[in-house]
C-alpha cells in the first residue's frame, strides 16, 4: 500500500502543509513537531513521490545523451563519463541511440522541447544547427547553443 503525505499527517496530528514543510524547509517548523512528523514518516516508512515533486519544480533531474550509434566503442566510454559526472549531481541519463538518423535525432529534440528532460548531451554532427538552435531558444535562458 502506498504511504502518502495525508497519511503522515493523520498519523502526526498536524497539516498536510506541515508535513510538506518538515520535508523541504525544516527550519521553519518547530523542533517538537518536526520530530512527530519525523516519527510518523518512520512508521509508515513513507517514501516522497519524486514524479509529483519532480512536476512542481518543473524539473526531472534527467539528462537525455543522445548517440549515433551506441555500439561503438568511443560513445561507450564517453557515455559513462556523463554518466559518473550526472549521477554525483543527482541526475539519471536516458539514453538515445539514433542508428545516425536524423529523423530519430529530431524525436529526441521533442522530448527535450516536452519537457521531459532538464538537458541533452547531442553526440552528433548530422542535424542541422537550425534545429538545435529551434530548441534552444525553448529554454529559458536559451539563446542558443
């Protein structure tokens, strides 16, 4: 059974805004309460719904790393460079393999356009700047590449 942020309050005696508080800003909540909450969250062994965070921070700690063709060696190793680098920062890699297409290398820009993504790693030196540049200008702060 799922264990959610209404069930620690419940079990706490406090507000679900409270609890909510107690998991992103504990300084704001009395020591006293923080530790009932703490308590509650322990005995239900209650796990954070890291989708529904990840929607209001409109972030999803995922880098997409998109690849002409992950069967050749040097990708190999250059992928798990990113992928050491992203875990300790606290993000996951998707990984996309184009077989050097270039219409699967613009279905992963749409993922990233979506949202779905926080960043692309483009191995690639087939699609054209303009589109690169289309998805860029997206982003905040995105002027381009």
């Amino acid at each position: 059974m799922m264990v959610g942020i209404v069930d620690v309050a419940k079990k706490a005696n406090v507000s679900t805004a409270t609890v909510s508080r107690v998991l992103t800003k504990p300084e704001t909540v009395r020591e006293t309460t923080t530790e009932k909450v703490l308590k509650a969250i322990e005995a239900l062994n209650y796990q954070p719904n890291l989708l529904a965070r990840q929607l209001r921070r409109l972030e999803t700690n995922t880098i997409l790393v998109v690849v002409p063709d992950i069967t050749n060696p040097f990708f190999s190793k250059v992928l798990r460079g990113i992928e050491a680098v992203a875990v300790a920062k606290g993000y996951q890699v998707l990984l996309g393999d184009t077989g050097n297409d270039v219409e699967r290398e613009k279905g992963y820009l749409n993922i990233l356009q979506q949202k779905k993504a926080d960043g692309m790693v483009l191995l690639t030196a087939r699609m054209d700047a303009a589109a690169v540049e289309e998805v860029a200008r997206s982003f905040p702060g995105g002027a381009g590449m």
